[in-house]
C-alpha cells in the first residue's frame, strides 16, 4: 500500500514553478519596454500569490547581488500591482513541516511541567515528535502523549490544520480528550476533539481540524494521546507526529 506521503502530501506545501534556478533579472518591472496583461478580477489574489515565487532568493541563480536585486525587484513588483488592484486578500498557502526531512521548523513540545521532560513527547531527528509511556508521580498516573504547539509572532486566518501520525495505542484504561486547538490572545477559537481511543493504529494516520470560514488565530496546538492508565503500570504504546500542514492565509511559511 502506497503512503499518504507518496502523493501530493510531500510536495504541494512549497511551489518553485521552475524546475531549475532562473538567471537573476536586476532590471526595473515597470521600466520599457512594457507589456499590457488582461484578466478576470476575481483571479487578481491567485495571481498576486503566484507572483509572490518571484521574490523569494531561491528562484534564482547569480551572484548574491544579483539575487538580492531581483527578489526585491519582484516584491516592488507585486507591491505596485497590489496597490492598483485595491490589495485584493491572498488565497490560502499550504505551509508543510516536514520533521524527519527538515528539523522542527518553529514547533515545539509543550512545557512539561511538574512530570519533567518526555512527559509530553521528546524530539527525534529521526522520528520528528514522539511520545512514549512514562511514569508521572504528580498526576499519579502513566501518561503516553505528544503536545506539540506553534506560535505566531501574529494572527493568521487559518482555514485547516492536519497532523500526520503513526501510532501504537496501546490499552489504556482513562477516557481523555485529544485533538488539534487554535487560540487567539490565549482565547480558544476553534478545535476538534475526540476521546483518544477513537484513534486508530497505523501507519501514515491523518486527524484534521477544518474551518470553512477560516479563523484568524496566532496559537496552534496538537494533542494527541496514545495511553493512560492510573496508577504506576507497564505501558504498551507509542506515537510518532512527523508532518504537520496548516492551511492559511501567510506571505510566506515559517
């Protein structure tokens, strides 16, 4: 059976629409010769985002100089564009974190706490974000868990979350919720939540949070469960959260 990861999951987070670095162009957009582009409105924020490839570095290949004109060549280009068009909003941007391929790019474990580190997941360069069952005599109960969160420096309209898993649940014997939560100014704005023995075990497991409407959001935090029991017991579980996307509204994915 072919994983998840096999198709569009692995790639449609990051666009490049070259498959090589293009010469670096230092040259005025709105300088002559000039050319006159026609198109329906309604795809002015789909071509603004399209263009915004344009100034991003990795486009191009020249000297550091060169790079750097062009890109921000680019960016003027867009801005003027923008402005002409009213600054119509952008259309959503896939943000993936890839944790085995890439490192943690900004996600980080929830503060552990009074049951000290590993309590809710260690990092792994080789696995991203796993959780195994430990022993937390502060709750007096057997935890296995993985609470990864990421923080805005500012609120952005967030339309989707997923978390890309796999698991080995274990037998536990607690009822806890898990899920993926969005906060704004530490105020709970949207989640979806199940009990933790609703998940499945396997391979390349997907849970989702979906907002239609979107929300405008600056905290997201997934907590997912695998193993509970009260009491100092033996465990039988483990999780491994090794991609996350975030469908939202951004210039660019940090």
């Amino acid at each position: 059976m072919s994983s998840i990861l096999d198709s569009e999951w692995r790639y449609r987070a990051s666009y490049i629409p070259f498959p090589l670095p293009v010469p670096a162009l230092c040259q005025d957009p709105l300088a002559n010769p000039d050319t006159t582009l026609r198109f329906n409105s309604d795809w002015a924020p789909y071509l603004l985002g399209a263009m915004k490839v344009l100034a991003r570095r990795e486009t191009y290949f020249g000297t550091d100089e060169d790079i750097d004109c062009a890109a921000q060549s680019a960016q003027d280009w867009i801005d003027n564009v923008a402005s002409q068009l009213g600054s119509p909003s952008f259309p959503p941007a896939i943000c993936g974190y890839d944790f085995v391929a890439d490192g943690q790019q900004g996600w980080f474990l929830q503060d552990p706490g009074a049951c000290g580190p590993g309590y809710f997941g260690e990092w792994s360069d080789v696995l991203g974000f796993t959780g195994t069952c430990l022993w937390c005599p502060a709750y007096g109960i057997t935890y296995g868990a993985c609470f990864i969160e990421k923080v805005y420096s500012a609120p952005i309209k967030i339309y989707r979350v997923s978390a890309y898993y796999s698991l080995e649940k274990g037998s536990g014997t607690r009822d806890e919720p898990a899920g993926i939560y969005v906060f704004n100014g530490g105020s709970l704005v949207g989640y979806q939540q199940q009990d933790w023995k609703a998940f499945t075990d396997g391979g390349d497991q997907l849970y989702e949070f979906v907002s239609g409407p979107g929300v405008m959001a600056d905290h997201v935090y997934i907590q997912l469960r695998f193993d509970e029991y009260n009491g100092n017991v033996s465990c039988g579980g483990m999780l491994d959260i090794f991609r996350v996307e975030v469908e939202a509204v951004v210039d660019t994915c940090t």
